[in-house]
C-alpha cells in the first residue's frame, strides 16, 4: 500500500468518525461523540503527516496494465 493509499484511508475513516460525532452529539450521546471527534482529528493529522512526507516525491509511472480503452479509427462512409 502506497503512503497516497494509506492517506485517503486514513482521511476517509476520519471523516466517517466525524459525521458520527456530528450526529451522535445533538442525541446527548456525549462521550461516544467525543470519543469519535478525538479519533477523527487524529486520523486526520496522521493522514497529513504521512500526506506531506510525500509532497516533493517524484511519481511513480503508473501501472501499463490499466491503459485507458481507445476507439478504433472511423471508417469512412461506403459511396
């Protein structure tokens, strides 16, 4: 797993954890909503840190394997 991978995993978690705070705070479940924005503000840094050490990286070539489909030329039209 790539450190980009692991930084959109990272963020997408973090990001599930903060809509559940967001909906379980205004149900007066407290301490889960917390304990849920804590974990996603972790996350989230953790995804930045792992986000910048990889700011000035050259990229890789991408994978040949998944090469976008082309159209084949057009025929022209029979007289």
């Amino acid at each position: 797993m790539s450190d980009e991978q692991l930084a959109n995993l990272l963020f997408v978690a973090g990001f599930a954890l903060m809509l559940a705070s967001m909906v379980l705070g205004p149900f007066g479940i407290l301490r889960w909503a917390l304990t849920t924005a804590v974990l996603a503000c972790f996350l989230a840094i953790a995804a930045m840190a792992i986000a910048f050490q990889g700011w000035g990286d050259v990229r890789r070539p991408e994978d040949d394997s998944q090469k976008t489909k082309q159209f084949p030329p057009a025929k022209p039209p029979k007289p």
